[in-house]
C-alpha cells in the first residue's frame, strides 16, 4: 500500500488543486479506508468561502491557507481496504461510517479527560477532525483512520445516503443536551402546563430537515411542529415529513405562531438557518421561560445587543455543536450508531435530501461552488467510484 494519496485541496478561498499528500503511518489499531461518498456541509461552505478556517496554531491562531492547505469534507462513508494487524472486528471490503472526531478513545487513552469521560467526546480536550481542523478530509483517495472511529454500514442503504450519517448525529447530539438541560417546557412532561406544545424550527436546510423527522418520527412528538423557511422547495419537502409551513419572506410570522399555539406561544425554537433577522425576530415569538437552541452559524449583522430582547423571558439557551456523543460498550460513538440504524431502517429518509451529486475530485470545486445557490438544493454529496 502506498504512503501517499490524491487529494483535492483548498489551497485559497474559492480555489481548489488535486494534489498528492502523505498517509500517516498504518498503526496496528488503524483501518485503511477508501471514501465512496462524501457529504457537503455548511461548514465546508464556510471554510471553502474564506469565512472560517478551525485549522489553528496551539495558542489559537488560524493558520493560513497558503502556508497550509486544506482538505475538506468530515460527512465520510467509506471501503476498507486495509486493516492493522489488531483490529478484529472490522472487515477489509467493509463500508463504513467515520466519526470523523478523534478523542481520548480514538487515541486509545486509559485515562479519560472531563470530557470524553462525561460523554462529550468533541469537546475533548486534545480534539481534532477530519476535514475540519486540518488533518486531511474525505476529499481524498484515501484515509487512515482510528478502527475504533468506523462503523460497519449494514448495506441496507446506499453510501450516499449513509452519508447523513453525521448530520443526524448532530441532531441526537441535540435531542440530548435537550434531554440533560434543565428546563421549563419538555417533551414528555405528565403536568400539562409544563409540557412542549409548540416547536419552531427556523430554516429547512437539512439540519432543520432533519430534526423535523427527529422530532415527528422518532421522538413522536405530537404537538405542533411549525417550520419558517423562504425557499417554496424546502418549504414543500419540510411539509412532507409532518410540519406546517410559514414563508419566511412574508411578515405576520408572530400572528401566524400566536394563532397555532393558542395563544402560548412557543416552548422550543431550533434556530437552524444562521440568518440574522431570523434569529433577531425570535423573542417576540417565544413563550417566557422558553428554550431556544441556537444551531444555526453566522447570523451576520446581529450585535449582542439583540439578547436583550430575549433577556426579559429568561429564556434556557442550548447551543449544540457537531455530533459530540457518548461512547458504547465498544468504544464507539452512539450518536452516530443510532443515526445510521435510524438511516438503514428507514426511520428517518434521507434521500430526498440529496439533491446534488457530484463525481469525484475533479468535482469538488464544483460542489463547493455556487450550486447551493440554485432553487432546489437542498444536499450535496461527491460519490467515488470504488
């Protein structure tokens, strides 16, 4: 096997170069895998757009693309095409899902950091990511990965759509800081003034696309689910998976909410558009003492002044960020386990998500373009041929 592999790289905002870059040594404990689809994500938008860049210097410093490029893309679903020579419940010719976050476990660390010991394992306090952090993502022809951090794909889908496999993650990671909080409104509360009766979720990208399932499949909430989204496409796949739908462009949202909810308002908000008017829209329409899970990134012109409209309802702030998971017996992530079986069942569908495909690395520049702009995208995913 080689010590090298092709890869596309971000080598400034906007601009990409397949390159060849070196494989870390194979250590026992490791698997070799072959990417076979690669899901785009906001954040590699936000990366690719010179709008972000989470590759730092120890003391916190961004590092520069032109002193080191990047390679992007951590939603990875992959063939295994070499084992080490302790791994023994991983097969070669395997596909598999990557957690793409190396924690305490991935390093195989006996003594466990707050972090990863409390179940918060992308809060580790060594954490780094593939495609994000700077160690090499799955826009590349190869990878050489923790076996601990790979998940066995049952076959019962396709690469692509287990390619959601972390975006869902990111929900349950959600569901339960939810479930840990304390809070006013819950799901499942026996006194009736205490329980969620109406959910918000502002943007049906597939993040909101996504807990709308989550909520109305797998959690079988019952309530009233109401989505705000300006595209008539989202808008129209959204109401599909059970919500009700307002348009975002048009005002009277608050009499909309008013109306639905009798008049409570809203116990929950899921703030997953990252727009800023959306969010600064937001306190008027809850209820007081509500919660609000700020999931969304950007919300560009918003200054924090803002929170002083939400300051008066002493509102429970969430912010969740990425698939950080509990381990199982096994020393592998339950988020991203639950989220592929909930995949592979057919609990949540993520096909019809995935409007956009691209080939290869000759494509990625293609899907880190300007298509997310078009009518109907929804999801990207590059595809491999393996």
């Amino acid at each position: 096997m080689s010590n090298s592999t092709r890869a596309c790289a971000l080598v400034a905002p906007h601009s990409f170069k397949v390159i060849e870059i070196p494989l870390p040594p194979m250590g026992p404990k490791d698997v070799r895998v072959t990417p076979q689809a690669v899901g785009v994500c906001g954040t590699d938008f936000h990366i690719a757009d010179g709008a972000g860049n989470y590759n730092l210097t120890p003391s916190g410093e961004p590092i520069p693309l032109a002193q080191e490029a990047q390679i992007l893309g951590h939603e990875i679903v992959g063939k295994v095409v070499e084992i080490g020579s302790a791994v023994h419940d991983i097969q070669v010719g395997q596909s598999v899902v990557l957690d793409q976050g190396l924690s305490c476990i991935s390093h195989y660390r006996t003594d466990l950091c707050e972090y990863c010991s409390s179940g918060a394992s992308h809060q580790c306090e060594t954490y780094t990511e593939y495609g994000i952090t700077g160690l090499a993502g799955g826009f590349s022809e190869e990878l050489i990965v923790p076996a601990i951090n790979v998940l066995e794909t049952s076959g019962a889908r396709s690469p692509s759509e287990c390619a959601l496999t972390e975006p869902l993650a990111c929900m349950l990671h959600t569901t339960g800081m939810l479930n840990d909080a304390r809070q006013r409104y819950t799901l499942k509360s026996k006194d009736a003034a205490s329980r969620v009766h109406t959910i918000l979720i502002m943007g049906a990208g597939p993040a909101g696309l996504l807990m709308t399932q989550v909520l109305r499949g797998a959690l079988g909430f019952e309530g009233t689910l109401l989505v705000s989204e300006p595209n008539p496409y989202k808008r129209t796949l959204v109401a599909s998976f059970g919500a009700e739908v307002w348009d975002a462009n048009e005002p009277g949202i608050e009499d909309w909410i008013q109306e639905k909810s009798d008049g409570r308002m809203l116990e929950w908000a899921f703030e997953a558009s990252g727009a800023g008017p959306a969010f600064a829209s937001m306190p008027r329409l809850l209820r007081k003492q509500a919660t609000v899970i700020k999931y969304g990134i950007g919300h560009q012109g918003q200054g924090l002044e803002l929170l002083n409209d939400f300051h008066w309802k002493e509102p429970t702030f969430l912010m969740p960020v990425g698939a950080s998971s509990p381990f199982d017996q096994d020393g592998r992530a339950t988020y991203y386990r639950q989220a592929l079986e909930w995949i592979e069942s057919g609990k949540v569908q993520v096909e019809p998500l995935i409007t956009h495909r691209y080939a290869g690395l000759e494509q990625v520049p293609q899907a880190l373009g300007d298509d997310h702009k078009d009518a109907n995208y929804v999801k990207g995913i590059v595809e491999f041929q393996v």
